[in-house]
C-alpha cells in the first residue's frame, strides 16, 4: 500500500536528514562531499515519489528504471556511476538501521561510456613542433627543450618518465627508481609505472638533440639529486612535471600550432604514428610499456579515425558534391 504523499515526502526527508548527520557526525565528510551526498538523494526522492515509491519499499527493478531514465535523459555514465554510489551508500546505512532488507542498489551498475579518443598531433604538426628553434631563447634553453620534444616525440615518454631520467645508470639510479640514457646503445631506461623498468630505442633525432643538450647541459651545476639529473632548470634543481608542461606550452605556441601542446599528447602522438606506419599493436604496448594490450587498443580507432578522414577528403564517393 503506498503512503499519501505528503506523509511520504516528510518521512522521506526526515530518513534522509538521519543519513547526512550521521555522515558528517560519523564519517566526518567534508561539506562539499556532504552537500554533493545531499544532491544525490533529493534526486532519489524526487524519482521515488514519482513513482509513489517510499525509500524503503525501492526494489532493484525500480533503481534500474531510473538508470535507464537518466541516461536516456543524457545524463553521462560518469554522471549516474557517481549518483549510484551515493544510493548505495544510503542503502547500506538502511540495512544496518533495520530499515531494509536488501540494498537495491548494490548490483546496479552505470551505463558504459565510451572512452574518449586520446588527443594526438598530425605528422605534419608533430614535426612541425619537433623541428622549431626559438631563436631568441637562451641557447641552453633551446637545446633542453629541444631534447625534452624529442623524447616525448619520439620515444613516448610519460612526463613523469622524462622528469626522472638521468644522464647514466649508477646505483643510486637503480636504488632511487630512476631511469637513463645510454648513448652508446641509442637507448634510453625507463621506470615506468608500477616499478617497470624498460627499454626504449632513441631515434637519429632525439640523439643528436641530446647530444647537443649535453654539451652545453653543465653550465649549471645540478644541485643534491639534481647533479645527476638529465634535464634542470636554471637553478640546478631537476625539472618538475609542471614546469616541462608549461615549457611545451610556451614552445607549442611559437612554433605556430593552433593548439596547446602537452606532454601526453605527444606520447599519444608516437603511439599513433608507430602503428599508423607499422601495424604492430604489440610492438607499441612494449614501447608505451602497458600492461595491458587493451589500454594500447585505443590507438587502433585514432588510427581509423585518421583513415576515415583521409576517406572523407580524397575518395570521391565519400561525400556529396
């Protein structure tokens, strides 16, 4: 029998205000997390007295009703997942006051999105940006970030990868987690993520930007960890991730590309390219040193993406003229 409801809506609210007290009393939530809690189960009772459901008769079935709404309603599978937590976690609080006798929400999951496409360069603007030479720089300015490009380009190094590369291996590079050049064997070390250590080819370009980098990189003294350390800033100390960011920004800019360049995209810029030429999927999850080939698999719908524009551009059944 369903409860008349305006005795419905303050009983619903009452039972809520109970929850939120005691997630700010025992949880110790911050207000913004106590407020977003809020929001989540206005949303439930507004779609439960839509129904003439009370809180504590909500089936599963209904809990999956309203997901499907939602979506249908545009609202974005990150969107719902967040919304469900929330229930979930009322629900959980219900069944420990006794109120409840199973959590409908606990096997309702969101919608799946779809992964968004990783933001690479054209060929065409990756070298554009590899070949510039700011002039007006510092020549030891130009010559670090020139070298910095050429990793992240052509050997697809994360940022924090590049942040931590030394000039050689040594014991306190293996001891500290970090990785190194090797010239003589056009190779560089890399602690990946998880402690993984791999190997990387240097390419023609990136070897003669280092090579270059390194000649003119001890005008400054690295200072403590720093003295080791491939690329340093002014003061002597090893180049944070945000600083590489804001370097490749700057670079970006001047070399006239219409868009800003971080350090990901172009990692994403060598994984595209090395599967465009080559076709070998397993060959760039070694190079990106994923764990898993499915995290190197997104590269194969950028790479369709990139044949189906050129379709839509040359093929004359593409498009109507």
């Amino acid at each position: 029998m369903q409860a008349e409801p305006s005795t419905l809506d303050t009983t619903q609210a009452a039972l809520t205000e109970r929850y939120l007290e005691h997630a700010r009393v025992q949880k110790r939530l911050a207000p913004r997390t106590l407020a977003l809690y809020s929001e989540d189960l206005h949303k439930l009772m507004t779609v439960a007295a839509q129904s003439g459901i009370a809180l504590t008769a909500v089936q599963n079935h209904h809990v999956r009703r309203w997901v499907a709404q939602m979506h249908a309603g545009g609202r974005s599978g990150r969107g719902i997942a967040l919304i469900l937590s929330g229930w979930r976690g009322f629900y959980t609080w219900l069944g420990r006051e006794g109120l409840v006798s199973a959590n409908p929400v606990q096997d309702v999951r969101a919608p799946r999105q779809a992964r968004p496409l990783p933001k690479a360069l054209g060929v065409d603007e990756a070298v554009q940006l590899a070949d510039h030479v700011a002039e007006d720089d510092d020549p030891w300015l130009e010559a670090r970030d020139a070298a910095m490009v050429e990793l992240l380009y052509g050997s697809g190094l994360r940022v924090g990868e590049l942040v931590g590369l030394d000039v050689a291996a040594s014991d306190a590079a293996q001891r500290g987690g970090r990785g190194w050049i090797d010239l003589p064997s056009a190779e560089v070390q890399v602690q990946g993520k998880g402690s993984k250590r791999r190997g990387v080819p240097l390419g023609t370009q990136a070897l003669a930007a280092l090579q270059r980098w390194l000649a003119l990189r001890d005008q400054v003294a690295g200072q403590g960890d720093a003295a080791m350390a491939l690329f340093i800033g002014r003061r002597g100390t090893r180049l944070t991730p945000q600083s590489i960011w804001q370097r490749l920004k700057r670079r970006s800019l001047l070399a006239g590309l219409a868009t800003p360049v971080h350090p990901h995209m172009l990692r994403h810029s060598f994984a595209s390219h090395v599967l465009q030429s080559s076709s070998d999927l397993r060959a760039v999850q070694e190079l990106l040193g994923h764990a898993h080939i499915g995290t190197t698999q997104v590269y194969t719908r950028l790479d369709f993406q990139h044949l189906a524009k050129a379709y839509d551009a040359a093929h004359p059944r593409a498009r109507r003229r």
